[in-house]
C-alpha cells in the first residue's frame, strides 16, 4: 500500500519537476531570441523547413477536411431545409477558428516535432552540442532560439493559407458534390468570414508554431541513451505537442469567444 502512495508521489513530483524544466528551457530561449549574437541563416533555414516543406501535407489535409465539413453539414442542416448558406457559414467559421489551426498544428507536430527532436537530440548523444561549447558558440542560440522563433513567425502564415484551401475544399464539395449554387456559396462564404475569425485562428497558429518547435528541441536537447534515448525522444515530443495543442486550442477558444 505505502510502496503505491510513494510510487505515485514520485510520479507527481516527477510530473512538476519536468513542468518546471520545460518553462525554464523556454524563457532560456525567449531571452536568447533578443540578444546577440544573431543566426538568421539559420532563422531562415527552419522557417524554410517549418513552412515551405510542410505546406502539401497541410494544404492536403486542409482541402479534405473542408470538404467533409461541407458534406457533414449538409447531412445535417437538410432535416432544418436549410439552403448552402447555412453551409457555407459552417465551413467558414470552422476552418479559421478550429479545423485550419488545429490540423495544421497536428501535421507540423508529427513531421517537424519529430524532425526538430531527432536532429538535435542526435547531436546530443553524439557530444556535438558539447563540442558548440568548446567553440563558444551557444546552443540555445544557435540551435533552439531560430527553430522556436521560426515556428512561431511560419505557422500563421502556414495556417492562413490552409484556411484559404480549406475553404475552397468545402466550395469543391459544395457545388460539385452538392449541386448547391456556387454564386450563392461565394457570396454566403464572403459574409460569413470575419477578420476576428481569422485573427483568432492566426493567434491559435502562433501559439501552436512555438509549442511544437519548443517540445521538439526540448525532448531533443536532453535526449540521452543513444538511438534509443533519440527514439524516445522523438515519441515524447509528438506526443506532447499534439496533446498540448489540442488542450491550449480549448484554452484560447475559452478565452476569445467565453471572455
């Protein structure tokens, strides 16, 4: 019994004491975000990595979950003889607000949280981190603060364009699956979309940007074990950003849209 309350008292303390390293290692890298010496090669680099190469799965996953969108709420709305403005609305204010930062953020999680954390927890177990050190040169600097600093600047711009297919995907699937009027659609879509939406969404996307860049360097750079250690690390850092992007996604739509 006792060995089971001390058991679970460990995990406990264990759960705070990693909670209290993760918001450490991130105000370490904020304040390295603002002071020199700068890599903008390396700023540039990630942001190329996060954005450009992350665009197909994101733009493919957008333009699928706007068509069902349509389609589901099309189901729906035909017990109310709603019309496709009552989609089109749906659509909309499905994608800015949850659908095209939330997809977004679970694509970017499972391809760079996993990239972000095997590159340098790699670097960890094989001492090249170490070896920065002897050169004096910083790895929050130069390792963490451009991969943070680009998920934060990429993903909005990322999620923005995702919105954009999204929406299109539930315009495919409206006038060509539906047979709803197209001219009505546009005009219903263009009514329905409002700059806060979009605003929120972008929000949602930057927050999400720094959680998965943050959780891929952290599991990263204390990865230790070797491969193995590499491989866990690589596991955690999904597995964290996906959970938290999803439990902070509940928190800001409860802050923009209850407060």
């Amino acid at each position: 019994m006792f060995d089971k309350i001390a058991a679970i008292g460990r995990l406990g303390i264990n759960f705070v004491r990693e909670i209290y390293d993760v918001i450490v290692f991130a105000v370490r890298a904020v304040i390295n975000m603002f002071t020199p010496p700068f890599y903008p090669r390396a700023l540039i680099t990630n942001m190329v990595e996060i954005g450009f190469f992350s665009l197909p799965v994101v733009a493919l996953t957008a333009l699928f979950a706007g068509m069902v969108l349509a389609m589901q709420s099309y189901s729906g709305f035909a017990e109310f003889s709603a019309d496709g403005g009552a989609v089109a609305m749906v659509v909309v204010i499905a994608i800015t607000r949850e659908l095209g930062p939330v997809f977004a953020g679970l694509m970017v999680a499972g391809r760079i949280g996993a990239t972000q954390a095997a590159s340098i927890g790699t670097m960890r177990v094989s001492e090249q981190i170490d070896a920065l050190k002897t050169l004096s040169t910083s790895p929050f600097k130069y390792l963490v603060s451009p991969r943070i600093l680009a998920g934060v600047l990429t993903m909005p711009f990322l999620v923005f364009i995702a919105n954009v297919i999204g929406i299109f995907g539930g315009f495919l699937a409206a006038v060509f699956t539906l047979n709803l009027n197209p001219f009505v659609y546009i005009k219903e879509t263009y009514e329905a979309l409002t700059f806060y939406d979009v605003y929120v969404g972008l929000v949602k996307a930057a927050v999400f940007g720094f959680i998965i860049t943050l959780m891929g360097c952290y599991f990263g750079y204390n990865a230790k074990g070797g491969a193995e250690g590499v491989g866990k690390a690589t596991t955690n850092a999904v597995v964290m950003s996906s959970i938290l992007i999803l439990i902070l996604n509940y928190v800001l739509t409860a802050i923009f849209f209850e407060g």
